[in-house]
C-alpha cells in the first residue's frame, strides 16, 4: 500500500530514467537535475523511455522508500513540464490518475473511443 497522502508534493523529473537505478543514483537525479533535497518530504517520480514503467522515491523518517509500477500494455501520461522547478508538478489526484492509465487529455480519451469503434467493443446508439 502506498504511503503517500494528498498534502505531500509530487514532482516527476524531466527526461528519461534509466529503471535499473535504484535508492541511492535516483536521490542523486533529485539533487542533481531538480535542484531539491529527496529528504524534503516530497515526492519523486521516474519515467523510463517507453513510457511504460515508473518509480517513486519517497524518504521517511527511517529511510528512503521505492515504489515501482510496470504497465504491461498502453503509457503513463505525462502532466505539463514547469521550467521554475524543472519537473512536472502535480496534484494527488493527477498521480493517482496516472498510476491508473488514465490521462486528462481529451485527444488521447478521442483516440482510445476510436480503437474501440474500430474493434466493435464500444456500441453506437
């Protein structure tokens, strides 16, 4: 279960991840590309090229936590990039949605009602 809350910050860092980093080379990507300190309290997410695998890194008072999702089919969605903190900034809600598959963009919602004409699962009235 994770132990985030909707008080706590999230930012996603720019670029591309490299998935088999772990505790120690993530922290330094929060230090080195965001400019912040992965003991603040706040809430990092790692994206991997192909848009398909995440990691967050979250520090407690007794250590560093990892969390790791794997999509086996379809992308995460990626929030607007804010140059002020060089990250993507989001919200609760914006993380759990993209934890979920989901995304806010309406072409991407457009493109997927398309497939699902194209292969009869979804029923015109």
């Amino acid at each position: 279960m994770l132990d985030l809350t909707q008080s706590m910050r999230y930012f996603l860092c720019s670029g591309i991840t490299d998935m088999r980093k772990s505790f120690y080379t993530l922290s330094s990507l929060v230090l080195e590309k965001m400019g912040q300190d992965v003991r603040s309290g706040d809430v990092f997410l790692f994206i991997n090229k192909r848009k398909n695998q995440i990691k967050i890194l979250h520090a407690e008072p007794n250590g560093l936590v990892l969390y790791s999702k794997k999509l086996y089919s379809g992308k995460f969605s990626m929030p607007k990039y804010d140059e002020t903190t060089k990250s993507y900034p989001m919200v609760w809600d914006t993380l759990n949605l993209i934890l979920a598959g989901q995304t806010e963009d309406e072409d991407s919602r457009y493109n997927r009602l398309k497939k699902l004409e194209k292969t009869n699962l979804f029923y015109q009235r």
